[in-house]
C-alpha cells in the first residue's frame, strides 16, 4: 500500500473505472427505472412530441413547445369556453346550446 501523495508525472496512462470509488452516476426516471451510467459514456436526452431539450455551458434546458392542430404541446384555454382537469379539456357550450 502506497502512503502519502503521488507525483502528477507519475499518473501518465489511464485509471479503469473499476479501480475508483465513485465511477457511476445513477439516473432515476419518474417512472422509478434507474441506468447506471459509467464515467466516460453519453447521457442522451431524448426528445418528444411537444419536448425540447438543449444543453449549453453544461447546463440542460427542457421547454414544451406550445400546441398546434398537429403537434401535442402546451397550450392555455379561455376558461369562458372551455375547463380543463386533470389534462383533459372540455368544451362549454357558451350559448346555452349542446354540443
């Protein structure tokens, strides 16, 4: 066992991940599935309809992109038309009429 410091010249070459203590980072999901991810792979973020995600000066960035005839996204509703509970939107009939 090697006590006290090493010389930086010394530490030419690589150190395997199995040789450190802390060589992973544990993703968790809202759904409770977990990724080991192993220092020196790629985290990709992935997209989806109405989600965009960006990463600049290590920071990551995620924005809905608002909705459209063909894209799900967020959108705001004029509550004199139309309710909205728990993401479900419903039509009122503001003329007393049915739909």
């Amino acid at each position: 066992m090697l006590a006290g410091s090493i010389a930086e010249g010394k530490l030419a070459g690589s150190i395997s991940n199995g040789k450190l203590a802390n060589s992973i980072i544990t993703i968790t999901g809202s759904d409770a599935s977990s990724d080991p991810i192993s220092l020196g792979e790629t985290l990709t973020i992935a997209n989806g309809e109405g989600i965009i995600s960006a990463i600049s000066a290590n920071t990551l960035t995620i924005t809905a992109e608002l909705a459209t005839a063909s894209n799900k996204g967020v959108a705001s509703f004029d509550s004199n038309d139309f309710t909205v509970t728990s993401g479900v939107v419903t039509v009122t009939a503001t003329d007393g009429g049915t739909f």
